[in-house]
C-alpha cells in the first residue's frame, strides 16, 4: 500500500488539485484526509465535492477543528477555528456538505495505523503535538486504544518525525522532502504531515506525504501549485486580506 498523507487542506482547491495529481504520477494507493478540509480558504464547497467522492472510493478521513467549527453557524467558538470564516464556509455548504463533516470520526485506525488531526490522546481538544511530550502522549494513547504503531496526523501546519528511540526516549527527526525515512514496525513513529493549503514554514509549496506500508517508509514532500490563484480567490470571497497573503509566504 502507498498510502498518501493529506491534512489542512483548508479549502484551497489549487494545492488539492496539485498534491493528488503528485500522489498519483507517485503511485499511491490509498488516501487519508486528516482534518481541517475547509476554513481559511475560498473554496470548500468545491473541496468537500472532492472529499465525498474520495471516501466514496474507500479513502480515509477524519474530522479537524475548522471542520467542526464549520458546523455552527455562530461566530464564537475556538478561536484557532477561524470562527469569523468558520461561519462563512457554514453558509457556502450544502446539507449533504454538512452531514458529511458531521460524520467524519475523529480517529481512523487500520492495522498499525492511525489517523488523527491532532493528538490520539484527547483528539477533540485539539492539542498541537509540537515536541517529545506532546508526540509521547499521542503514541501512548494510540498504543493503549488500538496498539498502533505508527501515527499520522496534522494541525501544526508543519512536517515532523517523531519516534522512540533504542532506550525508549522519544526523539525528533528533521525530514528533508522527498528523501524515504524508514519507520520500522519495532519502533513507533509519530509524523505530522504538514498542511496542504496553508504550509507555515516559510514556504509556499504545497506538503502532503507518502507512506508505503511494504516498504514501511515515510516520504514528506513538497508540491508547487498555483498560489497566486488560491490568495485570489480568498479576496475575491471577501476573505480576510491576510488569509490570502500568507499563501506566497508559507505563514
């Protein structure tokens, strides 16, 4: 299985567009779609019409907070949500749209894996999982409820590699795009993902990553795609200015 990893779309359909059309020249197999589907950007409708269609042909999903914010039609709420474009997207979906995020789970496991926005140790507190404590918690969590080994998730906007070490101390590894990192099954492994519509590491390349389960190794990679397009389209909704200015900053 080449399983493609794809978190914080956030409602920007050109890095969609870009980051599945990668996947599939790679070869991937599978799909997960690990939370924040919309809010931020200008286009969830037209990205959720790709989501359904996807889990309709066996991909995997999960709920992120933007998601869950988009169910309220109210402004208040968590402020991480984007609660003033959280009412936005609310009001550009359809009732299927917004069944569809209703049921998303919260966690996904299948084998080894699990899935999960941010962290399997309360997934709806919405945690970010940004050191060894927070990627420990996570992987213990996911250990004690599935016996996972391996967790993908995303919410940081960020790509990360975490994992026990040989005494059993958690430690960070920097990945460098495009380069396989073994994650070998005597070992458990945290990674998040990155962000698919909104990368904030200082560049606006697209990230998604790949897993290939035979192989069991992890490729985080980087997609250009058109975020001129993407930054217009948010002013041309009535959008915040910023939300559309971060995209060629990678912020």
């Amino acid at each position: 299985m080449k399983l493609a990893l794809l978190a914080d779309v956030h409602a920007n359909l050109q890095a969609l567009r870009a980051c599945l059309a990668d996947a599939r020249v790679r070869g991937a197999t599978q799909y997960a779609l690990l939370g924040d589907l919309v809010g931020y950007g200008a286009d969830p409708g037209p990205v959720l019409d790709i989501a359904m269609q996807m889990v309709l042909q066996g991909a995997w999903a999960v709920r992120g907070n933007h998601d869950e914010a988009a169910l309220q039609a109210a402004t208040d709420g968590d402020p991480r949500a984007d609660p003033t474009g959280a009412a936005w997207t609310h009001a550009q979906l359809t009732s299927d749209q917004h069944q569809f995020l209703a049921n998303l789970p919260l966690v996904v496991t299948h084998d080894f894996i699990c899935l999960v926005h941010a962290s399997a140790r309360d997934p709806q507190a919405w945690e970010y999982v940004k050191d060894n404590m927070g990627a420990a918690a996570s992987l213990e969590a996911a250990a004690d409820s599935s016996g996972a080994t391996h967790v993908f998730g995303g919410h940081v906007h960020e790509q990360r590699l975490f994992f026990h070490g040989a005494v059993g101390k958690m430690m960070a590894f920097e990945p460098t795009p495009g380069v396989a990192v073994p994650l070998r099954r005597h070992r458990r492994w945290l990674a998040t993902v990155g962000s698919v519509g909104q990368p904030r590491d200082g560049a606006s390349e697209s990230m998604y990553a790949l897993f290939d389960s035979d192989s069991a190794s992890l490729t985080f990679l980087r997609v250009p795609y058109d975020h001129v397009a993407a930054a217009q389209a948010i002013l041309d909704a009535g959008l915040p200015e910023f939300n559309a200015h971060r995209l060629a900053l990678g912020q």
